[in-house]
C-alpha cells in the first residue's frame, strides 16, 4: 500500500500474520520533511553536479543523530482525507485496533498471541556501538585526521549530530559541501560494517524461537535504510522471525512514531506492545505511547533504565511468563483514582421484652 506520495506505509514481511488495514493513510510525509530532504539534495547537487559525492550515493541518514522522543503528549500522526486532515493519535489507535469479537474469544484461549513486541536494532538486535565507532576512525585515517580518546568526544561520536561533530567538536571543516562529502562518507563506512555482522545480539535467537513457538508478532524498528536491514537480517538469520520492519523509507519524525508504526503493522493496539530498548529515550518513548518497555542493560547502566518495566542483563534471563506479568495489572481501572469503602459496623439491636418473646 502506497500513498500520493510513493512512500511505502503498511508493509509485512511475512503472511503469518497480516496487518491492520486502517481506513485512512498512516501517515504522509510533511511537508516541511519533503522539503529539508529536497534543500539536501540540492546542496549536494550544485556543489558536485549530481547526487554521489565521490561515487558515494548521498542519503538523507539519522543513524548518527539523536532523534526526537516524540508523543510527549500522546499525539501521533497527522494524516489528510477529502473530509479534511485527521489526527492519530495513540488514543485513536488503541481504540481503532480493539480486537473483534473472534479474536477476543482466540486471545481468551492463547493471551500471548494478544502482544505485540518491537526490537530496538542498535544494541538490542545487533552489537552496533563498537561498528559506529569504528566507521568513524575509518574515516579518521582516510582523512588523515586524528581522534581524540576524550570520554566526551566517544560519546558525541555516538549520538551527536554529524555536522556539530565535525564542525565543532573534532574541526574538520565548516563548509556545506564537505560537510556533505563527510557525512555521506561516514555513512557508507558504517554500512560496509554492518553487512560484515555475523552475529546477533547474545540469546536473542533463543528468545526469537521462544516467541516464535508462542505465535507472538514481532517487529523491528531502526533509521537504517530498508535495503541494508533486510540483507543484513537475512544474513544474521532473523528475517524469519519478524512480521514487520520499520525503516528510514516509512518516513518517520520520532522514536514514538517509528513504534507506533511497527504497532499498526503488527495489528496490535499499543498498549498490548512490549518494546525492547538499550537507551533511556526509547525507554520513554515507548511510555508516552502506552506501551511496555524492557532494558537491555549494557550500553546504558541500570540506574540509567530505572523507568524501564524490566530491565534485565541479557535475553537469556527472559521467559513468555515475564510478558504476562508486565500485564498482570494493567486495565481500565489501573493506577485510577479510587474512591474507598468504608465498612461501616451495623448497629446493636437493644434486648427487649418483644425481643424475648
């Protein structure tokens, strides 16, 4: 399914389980979106004539960007109909993807088929912080530049903007054109590391196959263009166990929309959604839209991930059941003010002489 636009919006990988099919397109791209991504090409066009900078070809990329939270206050997408524009919000969606009354029975009988979970592809997927620090001492050294082993630097290297790092931080130039140039190198050094991953991140084959067994959805969401993530989970093995793929091509602002998104395409309501996240941010993301969030502990320490459901040290300490609990109090009524009984002693009957007899 395709909107005006030519952006791909409902997509699964696999006929296992079929997505939703909202009534209404989930999202068309702003315009302020089509825009910047349209001043970029420019850019790089009147500065070398085409759209490759030293046969790299450029790509809009937000792999070394730290991206927006997004649903601070549970909006979600905004879309437009002949009626006028619609707002999605993660209300919406909850109340749009309620389960019929045949699924309602099946949920009765099997509740894990009921989730939804969505991995995380930095560091819950795949080991990717040594590969980004990697691409950027490729860079280095093809440049003839020199990094320094500054903790805040290594840090800048992993989440800051490209632009800030390589004008203000590391100084290797302040102009548009190679500004350009740079990043779009940068980007292609990180691609060429990761079609050389050959492992995924430890157990999670083993809790795939766990989920798997239990008939559990799954999706994964990252900034990585569509192309390279789906040769690289083929690679790793793990194309078999997600339905649906969220990438730079469904044309996302924010870390909650990119999760929203991968809901929709699994066809589970949010808040019957557990996300897999490494970082605090995405932690919070997953809140803001209803969702269940579990910490890897790693890249972050724990007392990092304190907001997370459940944090845990690996996927080998996970179990099915552990999905169940994080439910195990959640409804209508959950965390609702409420208001409180007060068991009130009846009074003593006085002993009379009608009493008696």
């Amino acid at each position: 399914m395709e909107s005006a636009f030519g952006f791909r919006l409902i997509q699964a990988t696999t006929t296992s389980f079929l997505p939703y099919q909202l009534p209404i397109n989930l999202k068309l791209p702003s315009l302020q979106r089509l825009e910047q991504q349209r001043n970029q090409r420019k850019v790089v066009r009147s500065c070398y004539g085409s759209d490759e900078i030293d046969g790299f070809q450029f790509t809009p990329t937000k792999i070394f960007m730290e991206e927006a939270i997004g649903a601070e206050y549970g909006e979600g997408f905004e879309t437009f109909r002949p009626d006028g524009p619609l707002k999605v919000d993660v209300d919406f969606l909850n109340d749009r993807l309620q389960e019929g009354f045949l699924k309602r029975i099946r949920y009765a009988m099997k509740p894990d088929e009921a989730y939804g979970l969505i991995f995380s592809w930095d560091n819950v997927v795949a080991g990717t912080q040594a590969l980004k620090l990697s691409a950027w001492k490729e860079l280095a050294l093809e440049e003839g530049k020199e990094i320094p082993d500054d903790d805040d630097v290594q840090r800048l290297l992993l989440h800051g903007a490209p632009d800030h790092v390589l004008d203000k931080v590391l100084m290797w130039g302040n102009e548009a054109r190679e500004l350009e140039r740079l990043k779009s190198k940068l980007s292609q050094l990180y691609s060429n590391n990761l079609l050389k991953l050959s492992e995924p991140m430890e157990g999670l084959k083993e809790w795939l196959d766990a989920v798997s067994t239990a008939r559990i959805p799954c999706a994964v969401v990252s900034s990585l263009d569509r192309k390279i993530m789906v040769e690289v989970l083929e690679k790793l093995g793990l194309m078999k166990y997600f339905q649906a793929i969220v990438t730079e091509e469904d044309g996302m602002d924010s870390m909650a929309h990119r999760l929203l998104s991968a809901a929709v395409k699994l066809d589970r309501k949010p808040s019957k959604c557990v996300v897999f996240e490494d970082d605090p941010r995405g932690v919070t993301a997953a809140h803001n839209c209803t969702m269940m969030a579990v910490a890897l502990i790693g890249a972050h320490p724990a007392y990092d991930l304190v907001q997370a459901d459940l944090a845990v040290g690996g996927f080998t300490e996970l179990s099915v059941i552990n999905l169940r609990r994080l439910f195990a109090h959640t409804g209508s009524t959950f965390m609702e003010l409420q208001k409180q009984v007060v068991e009130k002693t009846p009074p003593r009957r006085r002993l009379t002489v009608d009493t008696i007899f």
